[in-house]
C-alpha cells in the first residue's frame, strides 16, 4: 500500500483527493493547507484523513509517506520539499500528477468493468491480490507468469514485453525452462513468425501441437521440448504491450473455460503493468529536474552520500565536477531565457556524451551541473573536466555564433584518506575549487 500525503487542498488537491479515495491500493495519510476552509481539507474531514493546517516540512518529519503531491503552485514550497535533508518519499508536482493518476483511474475502471462482466473467480481472485501486493516490475512478471501456470496447470511459462521502436520483445520472466532459453532475452518480431501471427490476431491463440502449426519455427522452443502452448497477446489502448506464454512439453487439448480465464488475466496483466510503468514514471519525475531531465538535487544527496560511504568501504577514490556556465545571465539578457532553457537543455545532452554511461549528472542548480565520479582519481576527474570544457567551448549552442564557455572544480576523495568525507565536506572542495577557476578568469579546470 502506497502512503501519500498532498500538501495544498484547493482544486487541484481536492481532485487528486477525490481520485486517490477510490484506488485500493493508496492510503492517505494526511493532507496539508495553510487554508482551514479549502475544498481538500473539506473533503478530508468528511472522509476521516487526518488534516494539517501548518508548515508542510514540519507535518513531513511526523508523518509517514511514501509519495507527496505537491499542488500548491508555490515554487519555494516545492524546492523546500525537494531538498529536505534525509528525506524519504518521493514528491510529484504540476499537471503531469492529475493526468497520471487519470490514467490510473480509468485502468482501475476498465479492471472493475471486466470484473463485472465475467465474475470472479477463485485462481483470478487470487492472482489479483498477488498482482496488488506487488511492488516493483520484476515480482509484478513473476505474479503474472506464475498465475498464468497455475490457472492452465502447465509446466513452464514466460512474458515478454514489446518494444515498438525496434520491434522486438524482451523477455522479463520466465519459468520451468533450462538455463539456455534465458539467453535469448531479446527477439524480433520476425516477418511471418510465430509473434507476428500472435500479436496479429489480437486474441489468445491455442497450439495444442506445434509440429502441426505453419507459422511454429522457433529452434530456441523447439530444443526447450515445448509441444503445446498458450499465448495471450497483450494489448492496451495505445498498441501491443506484450506476449504471455504458457507451454506444455507434451500435446494436449484446451477446455474452452481456459479461453475466458487467460482473457481475464490478459486484460488484469495489462492493467498491473501499466499501473507500474505509471507510478514508476511519477518517481522518475520526482528526482528528474523538469526542464533538462538530468537527476537532480534530491537525487543527488541520496546517490553522493551512498558513494562515499562505499568509497570509504572499499578504499577507492571518488570524484566530483561541479561546472559553471560563464556568464549565463548574460545569455538570457540578450537571447531571452527560451534561448537559455535551451542552452541548458543542449549542454546536459552534451555532458551526458562526454561522461562514462555510469557517472551521475545532476542539475546542481541554476546554471550549475554537478557530476559525480566513481573510482575516479583527481587526475583522471581532470582530464574528464578538460574534455568537457573543451567540448562546450567549440560547440555552437548559441545563435549568433555567440560563444559559450564553463568553469569546473574538481573535489576528490582519496583512496587513501583515513576518515570519512561528508557530502558537505566534497562538495565544498569542488566549491572552492569552482571559485578559483571563476576568480583566475573562468573558462578553467582547477582542483
């Protein structure tokens, strides 16, 4: 059950109050307005969720929550909840939280309505629950697969979900196979193959011999010894989300009531994996910054002091690269601050290309980038920054052929170093460091 607590009560809280009252798998626990009046804290109290009239930090360090729904359209209020030391919950904001949990509605009422219509039943009742207990992608394909075996009472079973851009699937579960069929975790969509057949059609297909079908030459089932299967192609409103399989090594016949159930649990497997892609999306944007979709602050008080405290374990050394844009008042001043956002956007691209695929870059704050560097010596930090500063000050992200230039400083953990460095403590070595650099003239590296 997913904790949430809304801070601002007036329309758009009491929205989001109304649509969170009506999902079973979110508690409210609590809702925040300086306003005793507004519409959400009404509807709270008639409701019995407890109501704060009072500083939204100070309700957060008391009560419990997973997710915060930031509606009050105050910037500060925002930055303040972002940026809460040792912070556990995850805050969502704006717009994107209203059509996000509409989604979620309008799933949940598509889950009711099929209910509804076919009835319950035992095993889907059962699986239902497994599905709403489950809390991340991969125990939401186990549930799936394994629900999908039970129900059939059949030996193996996998689900692998599509990638429209390539159009291949990726198999994220799989049960009752040997080790090899998990070698092929990624398979197109192969032009008059068995998953064109089945995603074409639309509805479950029914093998009860393979050797007999035209479209079966899949060498990986046929060394699995796979003779009868059951595929459930998985559709949602926007196209093909997946395949569910469920398979036999020997030939065997289907009862039609199999046709209704595994229909069933097609559509509720839909559902599961579609609420998981949204929800998950929601903590995406809780530590993305909005404008250049880098991790930010929030995210990086978490990752910083995690790393150093592995660093310190392991001995190893540890860097950061606080970067500065030179003069960026200057370029929204004369280009406007479209041109800057731009600009911003351009270079968080262009560090992302310079720096290693598992380095984190951060939007520090204004014009400020900060990346954090594991196993990375002060030498080799500064050969990464060089390249980087190099890098912007060829590029042409400025109309005009305006020039564009940074400044970097370079905080290093050494591997060496007896006592653990705080998060504060390297960020001020990267900070003094940055103010060298801008003092010496920027458009500089220094550590």
């Amino acid at each position: 059950m997913v904790k949430v607590v809304i801070v601002g009560a007036g329309q758009g809280g009491a929205t989001v109050l109304r649509r969170l009252m009506q999902s079973n798998w979110v508690e409210v626990t609590g809702v925040i307005d300086q306003d005793p009046n507004a519409e959400g804290i009404r509807i709270a109290r008639e409701v019995g969720v407890p109501c704060y009239i009072e500083d939204p930090i100070k309700v957060l360090e008391k009560v419990k929550a997973d997710l915060v729904f930031e509606l009050t359209g105050d910037p500060q209020i925002g930055a303040n909840l972002s940026n809460l030391p040792q912070r556990t919950f995850d805050v969502a904001s704006g717009q994107v939280t209203y059509l996000l949990w509409d989604v979620i509605r309008d799933l949940e009422v598509q889950e009711a309505s099929i209910r509804k219509r076919l009835g319950e039943q035992k095993i889907l009742s059962e699986i239902s629950l497994m599905l709403s207990k489950s809390e991340t992608s991969d125990q939401i394909f186990e549930a799936i697969v394994t629900g999908a075996m039970r129900m059939t009472e059949m030996p193996a079973g996998s689900l692998s979900i599509y990638n429209s851009e390539q159009e291949e699937l990726f198999l994220v579960s799989a049960k009752g196979f040997s080790s090899n069929f998990y070698r092929n975790a990624v398979y197109p969509v192969r032009q008059g193959g068995l998953a064109e057949y089945i995603l074409a059609r639309h509805e479950l297909v029914l093998i009860p011999d393979i050797s007999k079908h035209p479209t079966f030459n899949n060498p990986v089932m046929v060394k699995e010894g796979i003779c009868s299967l059951i595929a459930v192609p998985l559709f949602s409103e926007r196209g093909p989300v997946g395949i569910l399989y469920v398979d036999d090594f020997k030939v065997r016949g289907f009862s039609p009531s199999i046709l209704d159930s595994m229909t069933v649990l097609g559509t509720q497997a839909v559902i599961a994996i579609q609420k998981q892609q949204v929800f998950e999306k929601i903590k995406s944007l809780s530590i993305r910054d909005p404008l250049t979709g880098v991790y930010n602050r929030r995210y990086l008080n978490e990752t910083l002091v995690a790393e150093l405290g592995k660093a310190s374990r392991l001995h190893s050394p540890l860097s950061i690269l606080m970067i500065d844009i030179d003069h960026f008042k200057t370029v929204n001043d004369r280009f406007g601050h479209l041109v800057g956002d731009q600009a911003l956007q351009d270079l968080a691209k262009l560090f992302e290309s310079v720096i290693r695929p598992y380095d984190t870059l951060t939007r520090f704050g204004g014009e400020e980038f900060l990346i954090v560097m594991t196993n990375t010596e002060e030498s080799d930090a500064m050969a990464v920054a060089e390249r980087i500063r190099e890098t912007v000050a060829s590029s042409r992200i400025l109309p005009a052929k305006a020039v564009l230039t940074c400044s970097i400083g370079i905080g290093t953990f050494k591997a060496n170093e007896k006592s653990l460095l705080s998060q504060e403590g390297i960020i001020s070595r990267a900070d003094k460091a940055l103010y060298r650099a801008k003092s010496e003239g920027r458009n500089r590296t220094c550590s």
